[in-house]
C-alpha cells in the first residue's frame, strides 16, 4: 500500500489470514441465515392451562361459600341448590375480577368489582355495572369418577344451571 509508514498494521497482516478471515466471514453469512430458516420449520409451543380440571371433592366446600381458585380464574359456589363455576375474567378486557365482597354503596348484591375498568357483577355472573358488554361465562361442572367435582371450562352452561353432588 503506497503511503503506508513501515511497520505498520497493514505490513504485519499477510495475504493469507486476511483471506482466510474473509472466508470465515462469508461462512457465517451464510450458515447464519440458514440455521434461521431451518428453526423457523419449527414453531414455539404454547403451553395452556388445562381446559378441564379437578377441583377437590364436594365435602371441600361447605354449602354457602364461594371459593376463589386464582391459578384457573374461577370462583365455586356452592349454594343451597349446588354448585356452581363461575369464570372470574371480566368480558371486557380479560383483567381478573376481585373477589365476591357484602353488598354496599354501589351494588345491593354480593358483588365482584374489577379492578380495571370498574365493571361489577353479581354471584350468577350478570353485569350490574359496565363497561363489560356481556355476563361472566358460567362453566360446566360434574362429578367425576373418583368422586372429585370437575370443571370444564369449554363448556359454557346458562347461569341458572347447578350442579347437585
């Protein structure tokens, strides 16, 4: 190279490893992109939650109560008529509803506030407050064969609907 001073970076590199190092380069270029290609023939899995689960046997929840199961987003009631499974995501924009507290101020019901937009709804589910645009999904409930009440979470039942153990 004309101008350079001797002894410098240029005179210490050879030939060689300046094009041994270009071929390394133009490698990467090109398996890089490849390897991408390749993995993308193999999409992510994603891993949901169970649509139908166990719950626990009757005897776990006395007449009365309302249970909260925060890992599944579901409240269980267990009334004088039976059971039921309520979803506890709000039909607005999916936040967690709180839990069921006495009636007070803003509902003359037992209710459920949710703590994103202020919708509030009732134990069978019904909007008593909006802005959600349609009731909690009620889900479907049974015994199961090793006495254990299930809940299935595909299947939407009408509110009125209980489940007798």
């Amino acid at each position: 190279m004309s101008g350079s001073q001797p002894g410098g970076f240029w005179d210490r590199i050879s030939r060689r490893a300046l094009l041994g190092t270009g071929w390394v380069a133009f490698l990467f270029s090109v398996v890089g992109p490849a390897l991408a290609n390749i993995r993308f023939l193999f999409p992510n899995v994603v891993y949901e939650e169970p649509t139908v689960f166990k719950i626990g046997t009757p005897e776990d929840f006395p007449v009365g109560t309302t249970t909260f199961l925060e890992d599944r987003r579901v409240f269980i009631f267990h009334e004088p008529q039976g059971f039921r499974a309520v979803s506890a995501t709000c039909t607005h924009l999916r936040c967690t509803t709180g839990p069921f507290v006495p009636a007070d101020g803003q509902a003359k019901v037992e209710h459920s506030h949710c703590p994103c937009h202020g919708s509030i709804f009732d134990k069978a589910g019904n909007v008593l407050q909006g802005p959600a645009p349609r009731p909690l999904e009620v889900y479907q409930i049974s015994l199961g064969g090793d006495g254990r009440l299930v809940v299935n979470t595909n299947e939407v039942v009408p509110p009125d609907r209980y489940f007798k153990a």
